[in-house]
C-alpha cells in the first residue's frame, strides 16, 4: 500500500483531495497535516512516505522550507507542489526537480490524479 501526505492549510481542501484519490480506486494510505511541521512531525513517526502534496502558502512552517527539508532528508520522494500564487521562476525550479511535478490552483482533481499515478 502506498503512502501518501497531503498538506496544505484549508483543511476542506485536504478531504477533498483525500476524498478524491480514495475514490480514484487505488488503496492508498493518507495522511493529511495543515502545516509544513506538522508535515515532518508525520513523515518522522511514519515508516515511510512515497508521496507528498503540498501547498507553498502556509503558516508555522511553509511549502518552501517544508520541500528544502524534502530535498536534503528524503530527496527520492516524490513531491505535488500546488499552488495558486507561484512565480514562472519558481515553477521552473520545482518542474526541473524530477521527483517533482506543479499543479496550479484551481486545478481539476483528474488531473491531479494522473500526476499522483505517475509518480508512484
């Protein structure tokens, strides 16, 4: 069973992406967390993360450190950055990383879950 984290601060939008991809069909783990430290709190108790989604724009501890702490602790995992407040340079960097993928919000949950497909 693959594991995945989602994170972002508006947590209507964690159960609906979490809702989404369990009736994507595929039996994943999920977890959710609404900070970047509440994210790394549950990737340290977790026996292991094959996936995370998470958001740039969030308070305690943003996507941006969260993601400097993805690329130096596990730098394999792959990583959905959604975000609807993303300069192109910003996004050009994230596309580059190959663990790595950019979806823009609002995005549509399909497309999301072809990006979650292809990368576990």
């Amino acid at each position: 069973m693959k594991s995945i984290l989602i994170v972002d601060d508006e947590e209507s939008l964690l159960s609906i992406i979490a809702d989404y991809l369990t009736m994507w069909g595929e039996d994943f783990r999920l977890m959710t967390a609404t900070n970047g430290k509440k994210a790394i709190e549950i990737m340290e108790s977790a026996p292991s993360i094959d996936l995370m989604i998470t958001d740039l724009k969030m308070p305690v501890m943003s996507g941006e450190e969260l993601i400097r702490y993805m690329e130096e602790r596990h730098p394999a995992t792959p990583v959905i950055v959604m975000s609807g407040h993303t300069d192109p340079i910003t996004v050009e960097k994230i596309n580059r990383n190959k663990p790595y993928r950019y979806i823009e919000k609002p995005f549509l949950f399909e497309d999301l879950g072809h990006m979650v497909r292809g990368l576990i």
